[in-house]
C-alpha cells in the first residue's frame, strides 16, 4: 500500500501555514471581543436590582437581580416573575427591564452526528457593553441570534435577542462552554434553560436596540450595524450597516472604528478605501482593539495592501495573544512555527497553540495535535494527538475531522477503525472541506471502510475537489493516477466528458488529453 497511501493519506494541518487563523472577516469568526473596561461593579443587594451609569452608552440601566451562589436559599419567587425593581426618580430616563425565564426544552439531534445533542440555535458571545445595555451584570452568557425552526429551542419560545445564561442550573460563560455541553448530551434529554428576556418580541427588540442608539448607545449603534451587515432578523442592508459603523465610530466606539476600516478595505456597503482602512484599523489596533490588531498582524505579514512587515505582525499577534485573544494565539504560534518574524521557536509554538486550545478555539486543537502526532516542539504523543483532532472535530473543525480519520484508517493513537475514517471525511467534505473529498474518493474507490468499492461515487468527490481548487488532488490525478483503480478512472473521464473538456474514449487510460482535460477543468474561470 505504499503509493496508494500517499493519494488518500492526505493531512488536513496547515501548521506551516501563517495564515490558517481567521480575523474578523468571516462570517463564522466570533464576535468581536470588548475591550471596553467595566465600570467598577458595587456590591448589589440580594433582592434588588441596581441602576448604573454606563459611560460608554451613556443610558442608566437595571442590572440582572444577583443568581443564587451555592449554599445560599434561592428566592421564593419564580424565576419567569423575577423581574428587576427599578428605585422611581421621574428625572430618570425610562430604564430596560428584562426577566428570567426558565424553559424546559427536548434536545435534538446533530444533523451531522446522530448522537450528540442539538438546541437548533444561532449563537454569538455576550460582549460586555450589550449585556450591560440589556440589565446584564456582566458579559457571561450566550445571545441568541435566530432559533432554527421546528428545533428544540423554538418548540419552546426560544427567540432572537434572548440570552441564554444557564443551563441545568450550572452558569454559562460563553459560546463554546454551551456548545460543548449540549453536544455531550444524548438527544432527547430533557433540559432547563435559564433565558433573560427583555422584549415581549423580536420586532420590540429592535425596536429596543435603535431607541437605544437613538439615545446615544455607541455599542447598540455598533450592534445595530452588525445586524444589518450579517442579515440578522431579516435586516441585511450593508450600506445601513456602515452607516450604524459611522455614527458609531464618530462618537468614539473602537469596536465600530475597526469594523467600518473593514467594510472600507473590502468594499462592503460603501465604495473600497484601503487606506481609509487601513487608517482606521491602525487606529483601532492603537486602541487595544483586539480584532483590529488581529486583522492588521494578517495585512501586515500579508504584505499586499501595504508593505510586508512580519516583525510588526508578530509583535500585533503577540499583544492580542497575551490579552487573551485566541485566534492570534493560534497566529503567534503559526509565526513561531514557520520562523516568520521570530525565531522559529516549535516549544513556543506549541504553548501559544496549547494556550488557544484550553480557550475552545478549534485551529489551536488542531495544530498541537499535529506538533503531538510528529513530536515537533513536545514530545511525540499520537494518543493525545487524536484527543485533539476529536475535540476539534467536535467542535465542528474539519480539519480535525479530516486529521482524526487519517489516523483512524492508519490505526494511530486510537484502534484501526476505517469505517469512523469514511465517516469523518463525509461529514468534513459535507462541510466543504476539499482534503476530506480527496481521502474520501480514494477510499470509496479502493473499498476501504464501506461494504463495497464505490468509483461513481469516488470520482464525484474527486471531482468537487478539484472544483474547489485542490492542488494535491490534481497532482494525484495528473502525476499518480496509475495508484487508482481503472473504474475510477474511467468515471473520472465520463465526468470530465459530461463537463465539456474531454472527447476521447472513456477507456481510464490517463494519456495527455486525459491530463489536459483535468488541468483544464481545474483551472477554469468559476
């Protein structure tokens, strides 16, 4: 097997790769993180709530009546009737009031995973400055940004603008600790949501949200634009966007600064200015923005909107790293391992890497695994290599998935499972991943880990591989297709027939029109 391993041997790790961490960009990247700091919090009664000034929205707001530390009686009042007492003064502006809901739903199951469990919500971290906008002590909790119809979330009222703050009686933190924690249940299982409210629905919402930045809340006219950039409750509109950017931002709202020096660089709701952009977001790094520094640190070791520079890089990464930020702990660690800016340090790598892990952030897990699998930086450990790739995997990295089934096929670090690999790489390559559509058709047309040998199958994933631009799967196809079985050969010629770019015979002999046609294919305009 020792050609044939190398065609669907495949690893997903970009380790070596500076550029694997995402910034604020994606749509999938977590929210940007406040870097607002928190007025001093006094101590607030047991049974009362607490008007607070807030400086940065410049609204009083009521505070979320203080939750049951351990051994203390928890109130004899309901959860659904514990709504905050706001002291009367008429010269106050009219102050947010929200309750906690205790809600009991069903847990689902994962569309990918059959036995993991599922609320069937959208979710973003609770940044601090909206959750003291919404009565909310501190940023712990969970918001909620839609309940997927017919899941188990909204059978029971679940919708959004609700914060999801508990879960079985136990806090929640942050997205990761609740996605986490449903997924390790069984679906069906019953469980309480602890869930705070302050509209009476999601149009009050909104409508609470611009009263809000209406009155001067740079935070909310942040969100407000954030919302519309994202299409959130069905308002996508990117120029209203930047206009809630502006205003924002006008006013001195960092978090606003770096998200319009985005929308500026990239042309989104108003015409491309990079060096506005760039401005702003060097601005906005200035301030400590942490996702400013983030995406500035990429620009910069990128080297194509303005001069490369990879010592300033690192040193962004470096400060957003050690203020906590995952995703350049992950880019730190990236730039240690490939040498850029630093001195190639892989122990080093490995700490910022380990560091990024223990924070949920999923490249992190999925880069120590690979430094674990191969002992670069720590010493070779395949068993604890395969932890990660799990955890990443279950995280929903495809990467990991990818990872973790290559060495279930190989029997490393965990028993030789070749069905587990089929089933990983489908559900990666379900998710878009091209490596797990490369391992999986050449399983399927080796009949490795499925019942039966499957070259029609093969060569569709072969062939959304090369789609998606795969270089190693046109490498195989072009250089090393004698390591493939005939059927699949000729399954690949029909597709590439029916594609408009091969005329010769389906005989899977890969000659140069064979080849010709693959490259042409690969290299077509999308």
């Amino acid at each position: 097997m020792g050609n044939a391993l190398m065609d669907w041997g495949a690893r997903s790790s970009v380790s070596l790769q500076i550029l694997m961490a995402v910034g604020m960009a994606s749509s999938c990247t977590p929210p940007t993180q406040a870097t607002t700091t928190p007025p001093p919090q006094p101590q607030m009664h047991a049974d009362a709530a607490l008007l607070q000034w807030v400086g940065d929205s410049g609204i009083s707001i009521v505070r979320m009546p203080q939750r049951p530390s351990a051994g203390r009686q928890p109130s004899t009042v309901p959860a659904v009737q514990q709504t905050p007492v706001v002291p009367s003064n008429p010269s106050d502006p009219p102050q947010l009031q929200g309750r906690l809901l205790k809600l009991q739903a069903r847990l689902g199951s994962q569309p990918n995973d059959g036995q993991k469990g599922w609320l069937g919500i959208e979710m973003e971290s609770l940044e601090l400055p909206l959750a003291l906008s919404l009565g909310l002590p501190t940023g712990d909790g969970v918001f909620l940004l839609n309940a997927l119809s017919g899941g188990p979330a909204a059978q029971v009222g679940i919708r959004f603008g609700d914060i999801v703050v508990g879960l079985n009686g136990r806090a929640v933190p942050n997205v990761n600790e609740l996605r986490q924690r449903v997924a390790s249940m069984t679906p069906g299982s019953e469980v309480q949501l602890e869930v705070w409210r302050i509209a009476a629905d999601e149009g009050d919402f909104l409508q609470m949200l611009r009263r809000l930045a209406d009155s001067g809340n740079t935070h909310v006219m942040y969100r407000l634009g954030r919302m519309h950039a994202a299409g959130i409750a069905g308002v996508r509109d990117e120029v209203e966007a930047v206009r809630w950017y502006r205003k924002a931002a006008d006013a001195g709202n960092v978090s606003a600064t770096a998200a319009l020096a985005v929308a500026l660089l990239e042309g989104r709701g108003t015409g491309i200015d990079q060096q506005g952009g760039l401005r702003l977001l060097r601005a906005a790094a200035a301030k400590d923005h942490l996702e400013a520094m983030n995406r500035l640190g990429h620009i910069l070791a990128d080297g194509k909107l303005t001069d490369k520079d990879t010592l300033e890089a690192a040193r962004l990464f470096t400060r957003a790293a050690e203020a906590g930020h995952a995703p350049s702990m992950v880019d730190i660690g990236l730039m240690y391992a490939n040498g850029a800016g630093v001195q190639t340090d892989l122990s080093r790598a490995a700490m910022w890497y380990n560091r990024a892990a223990d924070l949920g952030n999923s490249a992190g897990m999925v880069n120590l695994g690979w430094l674990y699998e191969y002992g670069k930086g720590v010493e070779t450990d395949v068993a604890k290599a395969a932890m990660w790739y799990r955890r990443a995997a279950d995280l929903g990295n495809t990467f990991g998935m990818v990872d973790l089934a290559l060495l279930y096929s190989q029997g490393k670090g965990v028993q030789k499972n070749e069905a587990a690999a089929v089933a990983l790489n489908r559900k990666a390559a379900g998710l878009g991943n091209s490596m797990a559509m490369n391992n999986l058709a050449w399983m399927l047309q080796s009949g490795r880990g499925v019942e039966r040998r499957g070259p029609e199958e093969a060569a569709d994933f072969m062939m959304k591989a090369l789609d998606r631009k795969n270089e190693f799967s046109r490498q195989r196809m072009t250089q090393h297709s004698g390591t493939w079985t005939r059927e699949f050969r000729q399954a690949m010629q029909s597709r590439l027939r029916d594609a408009g770019f091969y005329t010769g015979p389906i005989d899977g002999r890969f000659r140069e029109t064979t080849i010709v046609a693959i490259d042409a294919y690969f290299n077509r305009t999308r």
